[in-house]
C-alpha cells in the first residue's frame, strides 16, 4: 500500500528542512522507504504517473553530481519531464527573479535552484505562486542532502530518539540543515568546529526551537571530545563550493579536525561514519574510514533519489 500523504496541507516550497513540521518530516520519511522499495516496480510503480504531463526546470549556479542526477532520474521515474535553465538566470541582471519566477509558473510545476544566497530562493518562491521552489543548495542550507541523512539514520537505527550524532569541521549549510533535521527526529547533535568556524547561534537558536524528545545540541572546539560514545559521525570537506580562495587556510585550521580511526574509535562501537560527499581524502576524512564498514556515504548518495521523489510527490500533490 502506498503511504497516505493527505492528511494535512504540505509547504508550498522547500527551501530550508524549518518549513517542515513533524508530521510532514514523518510522512515523508515514510514515503520515501516506501518509494525504496516499490522501485523495483519500475513503471509499475504506483508513484510512476505523479508528474505525468508536468515538467520541472532545474537550475544550477554551482557544480553538482548528486543532486542533479538524481532529482533528474526523480523527475522521470515519477513521470515528469525536465527544463534546464541557463545559470546566469539565477543572477537576475537579464530580468529580475521575480519575473523570473513569474514566467517560470506559466510552464513548469516546480522549479529546482541551487545557488549562492538563501535570499534568491526565497524571493523566487514569493514570487511564483503557483510555482513550488527546491533549495538544491545554498551558502545557508543543504535541506535535501538532510532528508536522505535522515532516511540513512531510520534505516539503520528505526527509531532514531535518544540517538547521538556528531558533526566534526566546519559549521556551515550541511551542518545545518543537519542540525535541524536531526534534531526534528529527536537526535542529540554535537558539533565541533575551530573557532571562527562554528555554526552561528541564530541557526542553533532556530534549530533547538524544533528539537523533540529532549534532543539537545552541544558545541566543542575539541572532535575528541565530540565523538566521545556517540552513534553518528558526519564530516563534510573543509572549503566548500565558492570558498576555493580560502582552501590552504582551511587545510591548516581544520587539520587537527580530520575523521580517522583514532578519532573513529572514541565513538561508540557501532558508531556510523556520514558524509554528504563529495569528499576530499586524506583532508577532513581518511581513506580508511571512508571505506570502512562503519560508512553509510554511498546509502546516503542513493538515498538522494528516494526522498526527493517523496518530496516532489508531496510538493505537487
Ligand atoms: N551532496 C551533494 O549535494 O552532492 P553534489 O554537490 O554532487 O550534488
């Protein structure tokens, strides 16, 4: 049986996980195992007409493989049709995003952007209001790349409350989208960050706002004592996209932050090791741990695929 997601009214838009409720977080979780499981079904899939007729336009300012794969391989497996744009669109010189937007929702259904500032989607989400808006990134949040964390948790722990995960490097949009998430499904977070680095208190503010089930967030400088006991270690690299000026000065604060056995090993013994990759070997995570058993990153990666079609399903439904 396919998962009932009518019960209460979905976002119009994604932009951030926050736009979630719990309910909605839940029931796309749940609709997304169960996307997982009827894919073998192919075009036999109950969810395999949901965008029959509608297309979906995509576009991107920064460089992409997972993202982009798969909500295109989403789109088609739910029977849509996809619309790439030209990324200078997003910069809004030729015509302002509002109209952008405005055009954009006399065609397509829904509109995937990945880009800079957090502001851009959400003026485009303003604007087009018969358009649904999905952040596929930006400085601010990576809420996408939360959703298949989150399934990649459920899978392996069920209920994931009472859970402890840390985030060890640099507090920036997958941290905190992780944060919210995680802590929306009643997961304590710890993060640890070089200072200068670590997540801003008006993010961890929002995020504590949504926590359940006495789920807390804690900030250290040191990883070692991050990691002490805990189920979940998650590292992202040390400059992300549109901060390659700043690599050498980051790959000399974040060295003593590197994920690798020895830090691996203060965690609990069925600890996990979750990166939302790309990753850069041998900087913020060894070879080793990457490739240990305890790595879920490539559950994670096909795990892009099965919440995305969730969350078009839900957004157009
Ligand atoms: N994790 C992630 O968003 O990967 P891409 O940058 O390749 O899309």
């Amino acid at each position: 049986m396919t998962e009932s997601h009518a019960q209460t009214r979905f976002a119009k838009d994604f932009l951030s996980i926050l736009d979630l409720s719990w309910d909605d977080l839940e029931r796309l979780l749940r609709l997304s195992a169960q996307m997982k499981t009827d894919r073998r079904l192919g075009p036999k899939a109950p969810s395999a007409s949901t965008l029959a007729g509608m297309h979906v336009a995509l576009l991107f300012e920064k460089p992409s493989l997972r993202t982009r794969s798969t909500f295109e391989i989403a789109i088609r497996e739910l029977g849509g049709d996809t619309l790439h744009l030209p990324s200078s669109l997003a910069e809004g010189i030729r015509e302002p995003l509002q109209d952008v937007a405005r055009n954009l929702e006399r065609w397509v259904r829904a509109l995937i952007i990945r880009t800079f500032a957090q502001d851009k989607v959400a003026t485009l989400a303003a604007a087009g209001r018969d358009l649904h808006v999905i952040n596929a990134l930006t400085d601010e949040e990576h809420p996408c790349q939360a959703l298949a964390d989150a399934l990649t948790m459920r899978e392996r722990w069920g209920d994931c409350r009472g859970r402890t995960i840390a985030f060890i490097g640099d507090g920036n949009n997958v941290a905190t989208s992780l944060l919210q998430v995680s802590l929306m499904l009643g997961i304590t977070v710890h993060v640890a960050s070089p200072s200068g680095y670590e997540l801003p208190d008006n993010v961890v503010n929002a995020a504590t706002r949504v926590a359940r089930d006495g789920a807390t967030v804690a900030r250290f400088t040191d990883p070692a004592r991050a990691v002490d006991g805990v189920d979940a270690v998650y590292t992202d690299v040390w400059a992300s996209m549109g901060e390659e000026a700043e690599a050498a000065d980051r790959r000399r604060v974040f060295a003593p932050y590197q994920v690798n056995d020895r830090l691996m090993a203060a965690a609990h013994r069925d600890v996990i090791f979750m990166h939302c990759l790309p990753a850069h070997r041998g900087e913020e995570v060894t070879s080793q741990v990457i490739d240990s058993s305890a790595s879920v990153v490539f559950d994670q990666a096909e795990n892009r695929l099965h919440t995305q079609k969730a969350l078009l399903s839900m957004l157009v439904s």
